[in-house]
C-alpha cells in the first residue's frame, strides 16, 4: 500500500535551516506530483510547496518563498524540503502528500520547532 514517511525534522534557532526528506513507496513516485503541507497548533492544514512528477516545475506559498526549496529524487523515491532562514511561525507538523486516482494519502508527520 501507499506510504510516506517524513524525517528531518527537529528544534532549531530562528535563522536556522533544515532538510526534511519524504520517503515513499507502494505507488510509482516518478509519475506523480508530491507536495508538503504544515499545520500549526490551533490552525488548519496549509500547503507549503508542490513539486511536478519530473522536478520541473514548484510551487510556494508566500510566506515561505525565497526561504525554502522543494526538490525530489525519483531514483530514491524522495521529496525534499530545505528551509532556510528558519522563523518561529514556521514551527509546525509538517507532512507530505500525494494523490493518486483522486485518493489523497499523508505521511505521519514531522515536528518542526523554531526557537531561541
């Protein structure tokens, strides 16, 4: 069956940076767009950033654009997530997810905790 699995996350320091990865397997990672997405406490689900099947092409929301970079490499079946020049605000869970066949499937989840 489908399975994501996120790692990577952790505490850091405002300004800070790091790499989250998103490990999937029981479905064909090359074809398919992946994406991550955060929820906060107390606050809904948000997407971060999208990225094609082939890596062409992303997508960010505002508050993170110019900080963070989204990449994959297919021969792992991996997403990354690098974030830069970390902010308190952006402490969150963050997931992975993907769609297949109009079926959305999310990894567990990864804590992020930005602070002094």
């Amino acid at each position: 069956q489908v399975q994501l699995v996120e790692s990577g996350g952790g505490l850091v320091q405002p300004g800070g940076s790091l790499r989250l990865s998103c490990a999937g397997s029981g479905f064909t990672f090359s074809i398919y767009f992946m994406s991550w997405y955060r929820q906060a406490p107390g606050k809904e689900r948000e997407l971060v950033a999208t990225i094609t099947s082939g890596g062409g092409n992303t997508n960010y929301a505002d508050s993170v654009k110019g900080r963070f970079t989204i990449s994959r490499d297919n021969a792992k079946n991996t997403v990354y997530l690098q974030m830069n020049s970390l902010k308190p605000e952006d402490t969150a869970v963050y997931y992975c997810k993907v769609t297949i066949y109009g079926q959305t499937h999310w990894g567990q989840g990864t804590q992020v905790t930005v602070s002094s």
